[in-house]
C-alpha cells in the first residue's frame, strides 16, 4: 500500500496534476513499451499487442481549489473551488497552499460558535463564506501567494481495520489499481493503454481529448463509486457496500455500460471467483463518459472501487475490494480480445 499512500497524499488539482504524473512514470517505466504526455497533460502508457485497442483510464486529478483573492490588510485568502464540494467537510481543515517558492500550510476557519448569533447558526455553509488563514499578516502573504495559486486539502492516509482512508482516494486508488494492473499483465494480446487523465473532477477533458487520439475499441474506467452503507441510509440507496467486491458499473449520469462488457466481466469474475457488485449511480460519472463519445465510438464500461465518504479527506475503501478490482482488470485485459461487442 505503499504507493497508494504515495498517490493519495501527492497534489494535483485539475490542471496541475505533475506530481501524480511522475508518480506514475516512476511506477510504469519498467513495465510498459512507452509513456507519452500529450499536450494536455495526460500520460499515456502502452502495452504493445497484436489485437484490439483497449484504452484504461483513471483521472490524476483531485478536487481542489485556486486562491481568488489575497487580503493585503489581514493575509486571509478567498477561494475558488475546482470540482465538487460539499462544503461542510471543509470546516476546521488543514490545506496546503502551492506557492511559487515552496508550500505554505493553511487553516480554514469559521467564527467559534460561542459568538454565533441564532440567525448565523442556521445560515447554510458556503464556499463563498470560507477563508484560509496562512498565520502571516498581511504584507507577507501577499508577497508570498499569487492569486491562481493551488490549494489542496492536507490528510495523511492511515490504514483504518480492513479499509485504508486519505484524501483524493477518488480517484488515487484507480490510478493504483491500473498500475498495479498493468504492472502484472503480460502476454496479452490486446494492445493496452493506461491513461493518467487529466481534469476529470472539472468536466472530464483529459479523457475526451486522449480517446479522440487513440480511437479505442473498448475503453474502461477506473474510478471510485459510492458506497453509502452507513447509519441513517437505507439499503436499496446505498449502491454498494464495503467488502463485498469490484463494482461492474450498469450507468451512471455520464454514460450506459456496453451490455456485451458487462456480461463478459460477470463471466470472468464468477469463473476466477473473484468478488463483485453491479453499480447503478443515480448521479456523477466516470471518464467512460468522453471516452465512449470519441470519434465513432468506443464500447466501455466502468470498473468502480467501493468507497464511503467520498469528496472528502476521509474517504475509505476496503482492500479487497482494491484487489478485486486488480484481479479483475487483469483478467480482463488478458482475454478482452475474446469479448463480444455485437449488439
């Protein structure tokens, strides 16, 4: 779990994901034919084959922010966010401030509740209300912070019982799971690419322009899906549950499975015996949304990681769960060509 920790407590906002694509280029360099960076930002790392072209992806970046406004008077920054927030989990959070000359540490604060008026106590969090407070005064951190500098959220991943839990496990943990893949496939006839997309938390960019230039056949998903099996939730809302498998996704906002993939993963999965569940999300989507839009078309489908708490710095996934989602990605990759995509 070493490079897991390695991916989940790296930065990278969406447009600034450098740090994750070295991580990778570092992870892949002895497994792969080439790595290639296309002009937007996404690695590109091939396994040569003789037969179809299969396109894996996992977005690097992470939700974040960008400072809007640095106060000259108080040092506080304002920000802006990258990707979907609920601003709730944001309360009483650590962040890391990327400045031009090193990192800054920072705190988003609120007024202590001792002081809150009755009317304050109600008023719903917005993002538009927070600050970060660098610890400097005014003059400092205007000199030291640009407006447009990123801010990631700070967590340190801790293994929790069975699970593991950090910050931007969405979608660290699919970038993992395809390296890991990709690391042990061999002999496959397939030829396999494994995409470190870019600015998918900001509207799915990296995957759209990298599958116009590859024009797979097949193309996967790897990301994180919810896993709502918690107090307070019923069972027919909580998608999937934590240690009960890969999630074979059904649909999601952004894009219907190839029916054919999807009964070619249920087969390899009940034949090696590893566990799984079908996802159906009521909302959000994956990158198989471009990807199954470029040029003609690409059969894909979505591989989803189980995990609860998800958009914040304390998402958890379990790690069999993790390792299904590699044995399965394995063994598909290893038979893929054999899948039927007739309709």
């Amino acid at each position: 779990m070493e490079l897991l920790r390695k991916l989940s407590e790296a930065s990278g906002i969406p447009g600034r994901e450098e740090e994750i694509r070295e991580l990778i280029r570092e992870a892949l360099a002895e497994h792969v034919d080439e790595i290639s960076v296309d002009r937007l930002g996404n690695l590109i790392a091939r396994k040569k084959g003789p037969g179809p072209k299969v396109a894996v992806a996992a977005h690097m970046d992470e939700i974040g922010f960008l400072v809007s406004h640095v106060d000259e008077k108080t040092g506080y920054l304002r920000i802006e966010p990258l990707g979907g927030f609920d601003p709730r989990t944001l309360i009483a959070k650590r962040v890391t401030v990327h400045t031009r000359a090193g990192p800054l540490v920072g705190l988003i604060g609120t007024k202590p509740i001792h002081i809150l008026t009755e009317e304050e106590k109600k008023k719903k969090v917005e993002i538009k209300d927070l600050f970060v407070d660098l610890g400097l005064p005014g003059e400092k951190a205007k000199e030291a912070v640009r407006v447009g500098d990123p801010v990631t959220l700070r967590q340190s991943f801790s293994e929790v019982g069975e699970l593991v839990s950090g910050k931007a496990l969405d979608d660290r943990v699919g970038v993992y799971v395809g390296i890991e893949a990709m690391r042990r496939l061999s002999g496959q006839q397939a030829d396999v690419y494994f995409v470190g997309t870019v600015q998918e938390e900001v509207g799915l960019r990296g995957a759209r322009t990298s599958a116009f230039a590859l024009a797979p056949d097949i193309a996967v998903a790897l990301d994180v899906t919810l896993a709502c099996d918690m107090p307070g939730v019923q069972e027919h809302q909580h998608i999937t549950r934590l240690g009960e498998g890969v999630a074979i996704k059904l649909k999601d906002s952004a894009s219907i499975s190839h029916p054919g993939l999807v009964r070619f993963l249920i087969e390899i999965a009940e034949e090696e015996k590893i566990p799984y569940q079908l996802e159906i999300l009521p909302r959000g989507g994956t990158d198989a949304g471009a990807m199954q839009l470029a040029r003609e078309g690409a059969a894909v489908v979505t591989l989803s990681v189980p995990t609860r708490y998800v958009h914040s710095v304390v998402e958890a996934a379990h790690k069999k769960d993790i390792q299904a989602a590699i044995d399965l990605l394995v063994a598909f990759l290893a038979r893929c060509h054999q899948a039927d995509l007739r309709l």
